[in-house]
C-alpha cells in the first residue's frame, strides 16, 4: 500500500507512542541547560596584583623622591632601632607555613598558564615587600611605609587563599 493512500489520521495512528531516546544524549543536553561556570578568582587575583604594584611603585617613589628637610620645630625625637623582619612568633610561623604548604599544593592543580601567573604575582608581591622593607631602613617612622607593609603581606596571604578557596573540591551532592 502506497503512504499516499492512507489518510493522515491513519498515518499518525500507525507512529508508536512513544520512542526512547539513545542514552548518550543525556549529557550533552544538560551541558547545553546549565549556565557555564565562572571562575571568582581571576579577577580578585588581578585586584592583588594591581594593589602590590600600586604599593611598590609608591614605595619606589618615596625612595628616590628628593624630599625638602622639614623645619627644626617641626623634626620629632630620634627613632630607636626597629626591626621589620617577618614575624617570629612560632604560632604565627605554624599557620602561615601550612596556609602556604597548602597554597603550593593546590597551585599544582591550576592549568599551567594560570599557575605561571600566580606564582609571577606571587614574586611581585614579595619584590614590593623587599622594596617596603628597604624604605623602611631609611625612614622607620614612617606610617605610610608601616601600613603599606601590612596592607603588601595581607595581600600574599589573600593570595594564598584564592587559590586554596578556589581549588577546593566540589562539595558532592551540591
């Protein structure tokens, strides 16, 4: 019988119910349903870098900036020795060595061109905290110098963290 001699309600009757479709569809249409997701990190990282230049380039400045002598009312009482070296507190030395231990694991797994930009941020951030701690040598008193020190090491440690934060496992069932 030709197609063309049946009506189409006759046509239509004679289509299964139903057809099951081919089990690897599945995955392609949820990956075509959900919104992709978009790494948080890259964009604070970019943000730490900017603020670790802007900090080195000032402490730059404030080294080779000729600065007038200030007025001998004005020129406050000798500064005693103070150190700026890291922190020595062995409590301090524990968390910040396993922040950073976990840190370097954890880079491990980022894509080769993201770990290479971590890590050349991470030498930024140390080179401005040299750079801070030799401008410091000359002008201890200084709370311009102090706070960008402190602001310079809290940008490492945020560092460490993105990274920690950001490669962390999916949680399952989430």
């Amino acid at each position: 019988m030709n197609p063309t001699d049946q009506s189409l309600d006759q046509q239509l009757q004679a289509l299964p119910r139903s057809i099951e479709p081919p089990q690897d569809l599945w995955p392609a249409i949820q990956a075509a349903i959900q919104p992709a997701r978009r790494p948080r990190w890259p964009l604070a990282l970019a943000a730490s870098v900017a603020v670790a230049i802007t900090g080195s380039l000032y402490a730059w400045k404030l080294l080779h900036a000729g600065r007038p002598g200030l007025p001998g009312e004005l020129v406050s009482a000798p500064v005693s020795a103070v150190s700026f070296a890291s922190p020595q507190q062995p409590a301090y030395l524990r968390a910040h060595a396993q922040l950073e231990r976990l840190f370097r694991e954890r880079l491990q797994l980022l894509r080769p061109d993201t770990r290479a930009k971590v890590e050349a941020n991470l030498r930024i951030i140390r080179a401005a905290d040299d750079n801070i701690r030799r401008a410091l040598e000359n002008d201890p008193a200084s709370p311009l110098l102090l706070e960008l020190l402190e602001n310079n090491q809290q940008q490492e440690i945020n560092l460490y963290v993105s990274v920690v934060r950001n490669t962390e496992p999916e949680l399952s069932g989430s």
